[in-house]
C-alpha cells in the first residue's frame, strides 16, 4: 500500500500550464497523491511558473518566501518548482531557495514520480532536459482530476517562431505535434467522462501537423475528424499563429458547426516595421486579409488578440497604427501588454522605450479594446444564445457557463444542471459577462 499523501500544485501562466498541472496531479496519483486546495494540508507543493513577463522568476521566489512558515512547521514537506521559470533557471533556483526540493522543466513531469521518490530518499534531483521520449506516452493511465464539462487537450506543443520577445522557444522547445490517432482516443475518453467540449491546445497549435493513420493530419483534418465523436458539441483551438491559418482552416470555420465562433489570432502590432523587428514574419495588411477571409467564411466569428505596446523601438506612428488596425478588425475582446525584456532573447540586448510612454500607450489601447469588448457583447443583448452550464454562480440558483462566443454568461435558473446546454435569450451585458433567462 503506498501511503496516502496530499498534493497542492499552485499554477501560473497559460492554458497549457493548467493541462500540465493536470497531467502532473494524475502522475502523482499511483505514488498515493490526491490533490488538496489547501496548501497547509499538503506533503508535497508544486509551483508550476510561467516566464512570460515581467519579474516572473522574482514572484516564484516571494512565493516561495511564503511558503517557509508551512516548511517550519511541517518539516516533511516537500516543495518543487515546475514550468517555464524552472526551464530558464535550473539548478539556480536550488542555490537562491534552499527550501525548494526539486526542479523540473515542462518536458519532463513524466519523471515527476520518480523524482518525488528521489526527494523522499533525500536528494534535490533537478530535471531540464528536452527529452527523446514523449512525456505523454509515459504518464500512468490514471483517472482523471477534473470532473466538468470542459476540457484542454495539448495537440501541440513548442515553438520554432523565434518571435524576438517571446522565452517560449527555450523553455517549451522544440515545435511537436502528437500523433492523431493518440489524440482521438484521449477526446473519446474525455467525452465518456462527461466532457462536451474540447479545447484545443498548443502554443502554436495552428501549425499541428500530427501523424495521422493515412498520412500527416492539419489541425483542419483533427478537427473535423473530432467533430465526428458523438457527445463531443464543442471544439476550440488556441493559440494560433497568422502565418499558419490555412485555407482548410479558414474553410472549418464555415463548414464545422462544432467548430466555435471565436479564435484567438494574435497580431503583437499593427506597424510592419515593428513587427519585422518583432520577427513576426507577417504584415499588418496581410493579418487584415486573413480576417477578411475568415470573416467570409464566417461571419459571426469573434476575434481576439494579443498586442504588445512599447517594443524596442517603436514610435508613436507605430503605435497609431496599431490603434487602426484595432479599430480596422474590431475585437471582441484582447489581451495587451507593455513589453517586458526577457533575458536570452534578441530583443532584451535593444534599447527599450521610456516606460511611461509605453505605460501610457498601453492605457490608450486598453480604452479602445474595452470599448470594443463593450459594444461586442452589448450586441448579444436581446439575442438568443446556447450556453454550456460549467459550475454555480456566486447568488443563490445561479449558474454559469459559456456562449459559443466565449462569452460567460450567469443564468439564475434552480433546473440548471451543470454540463447543460440551454438556450439563453440575452438581458443584460456586465463588464466581462452577460446575464439572461433560459428560453423554453
Ligand atoms: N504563441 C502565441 C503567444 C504565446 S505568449 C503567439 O504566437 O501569439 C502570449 C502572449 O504574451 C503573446 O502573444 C504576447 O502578446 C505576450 N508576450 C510574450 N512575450 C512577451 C514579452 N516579452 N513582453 C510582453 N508581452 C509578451
Ligand atoms: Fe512566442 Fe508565439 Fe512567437 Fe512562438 S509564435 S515565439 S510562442 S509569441
Ligand atoms: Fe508562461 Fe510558459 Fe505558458 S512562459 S505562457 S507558462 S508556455
């Protein structure tokens, strides 16, 4: 019998890290793991950090600093650092935090188990390497931890972009997509569980190009191939990169009604000359056509991005352009950043631009993608919406799902059952939801 034992994973970042901290807790799970949420209850904590932006390595190692009491008091507690800040910085997290008992990157939690025996036997093993093997084919067939009607399926994972401000390439590594037919069998089994709908990820997930059973899929053929797994009403992807939209992507979008409405296309900038110095490899014009065409295929489609104000080098004309190209797409929503140097990329060795103007720019963009959001989803108002029902809302009665827009959307409704769909007709448009009534 191995002995039982508690596990409090606290995760950062992006979607991938919360499909990683999943995956980890499972791999836990024969070594006598369950998952706590109550981190002074736990024998073991994991980290699981992003190095995106800004001083994200200083935040692990203050979280950390508040993890020392819990250590004092519980001296056979274990504590590990996971994710993209354990990628960049290795071995020196063991040297700046003696409190932490072991490191690993995000291509090696399969030997999570082993490394937790390790720690048990006294050792601090740090573990970075871009492994031969898949991780994913050496986790243990255990349950899942997430039981809700939603679910994140790494299709891909990587990058081989270079985008002159992005850490990801060294800490994720490698571009890989997994084989297909892998990916079917884990949909199918996701849906036997009760999930309704998949969303797809990858860092670069339009660029998956998987070993299929008669050759190499897209992610146009995964999808449609998804698509046919009864049960299965919903199908996302994220994130994606212009340069891989491809025609039978773009085509999907008209011709799968699994397929949502919405897709995250990040642009960075609208100025061609900062994205040439961003090494995006697209133009501004080029990402406005794309839109068009997606668009045209379907028209009801929901736009969202990512931009980044303040790149080494970018004047106020670059960043009018950004703001016409904002006002030229028409988000439904974005995300929006002040750049942030990150050590070891190209761009951190340039010179930056005053961080009050790029805080000010930031200010500037952020009042018009509000704008946007806003009349995007005051537009949903007296419209008839399918909302998946995901988990209760705060108010008594109350529960909360997603429009095939995206959007969340609180329905007070006692009948309501999580992982519902119903048919929503849309009453009011909050900040960042929607409220409304089922239609009978
Ligand atoms: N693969 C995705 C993005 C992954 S990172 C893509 O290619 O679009 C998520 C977002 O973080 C990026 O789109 C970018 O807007 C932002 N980001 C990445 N590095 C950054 C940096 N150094 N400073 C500020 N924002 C950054
Ligand atoms: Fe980073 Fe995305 Fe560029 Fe890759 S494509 S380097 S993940 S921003
Ligand atoms: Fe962050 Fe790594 Fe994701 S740096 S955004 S956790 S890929």
């Amino acid at each position: 019998m191995t002995e039982a034992r508690k596990l409090y994973i606290k995760t950062y970042g992006c979607q991938m890290n919360v499909y990683d901290s999943e995956r980890m807790a499972e791999a836990l799970g024969p070594a006598g793991y369950t998952v706590t949420d109550r981190p002074e209850s736990a024998d073991l904590i994991l980290l699981n950090t992003c190095h995106i932006r800004e001083k994200a390595a200083e935040k692990v190692y203050s979280e950390l600093g508040r993890l020392k009491p819990l250590k004092a008091a519980n001296p056979e507690l274990k504590i590990g650092v996971a994710g993209c800040v354990a990628q960049a910085e290795g071995e020196e997290i063991l040297a700046r935090a003696p409190l932490v008992d072991l490191v690993l990157g995000p291509q090696t939690y399969h030997r999570l188990p082993a490394m937790e025996a390790a720690v048990r036997a006294g050792a601090r093993p740090v573990d970075t390497d871009f492994p031969q093997e898949d991780k994913f084919e050496h986790l243990p067939k255990a349950p899942r931890t997430r039981r809700a009607p939603t679910a994140f399926l790494t299709v891909q994972e990587g990058c081989d972009k270079f985008c002159a401000f992005c850490v990801v390439p060294y800490t994720r590594g490698a571009e890989v997509s997994r084989p297909a037919g892998r990916l079917l069998a884990e949909a199918r089994d996701l849906v036997a569980r009760g999930v309704r709908e998949i969303t797809l990820l990858g860092q670069n997930v339009n660029a998956y190009h998987g070993d299929g059973p008669d050759g190499v899929w897209s992610l146009a053929r995964l999808i449609r191939e998804l698509a046919r797994i009864d049960g299965l009403e919903r199908i996302r992807y994220t994130t994606s990169h212009p340069n891989d939209m491809s025609d039978d992507l773009i085509a999907a979008h008209g011709q799968e009604p699994k397929l949502m409405p919405y897709l995250h296309l990040p642009v960075q900038s609208g100025s061609d000359r900062v994205l040439k110095a961003m090494n995006r490899k697209h133009k501004a014009a080029a990402y406005l056509g794309l839109i068009e065409r997606l668009r045209a295929a379907r028209p009801d489609l929901l736009l969202s991005g990512d931009f980044i104000v303040g790149f080494p080098g970018e004047t106020e004309a670059d960043f009018e352009d950004t703001l016409a190209l904002v006002r030229a797409v028409g988000y439904g929503q974005a995300y929006s950043f002040c750049y942030s140097p990150r050590p070891g990329t190209p761009a951190a060795e340039r010179a930056g631009v005053d961080p009050e103007v790029a805080r000010e720019r930031l200010h500037r963009l952020q009042a018009l993608l509000t704008e946007q959001q806003r009349a995007a989803q005051a537009a949903m108002v007296g419209r008839e919406v399918a909302v998946l029902f995901e988990k209760p809302g705060r108010l008594a009665g109350q529960m909360v799902g997603k429009s095939e827009h995206l959007h969340a959307v609180h329905v007070t409704d006692p009948t309501l059952a999580i992982g519902q769909i119903a048919r929503v007709e849309i009453t009011e448009s909050a900040p960042n939801s929607l409220a409304g009534r089922v239609v009978a």
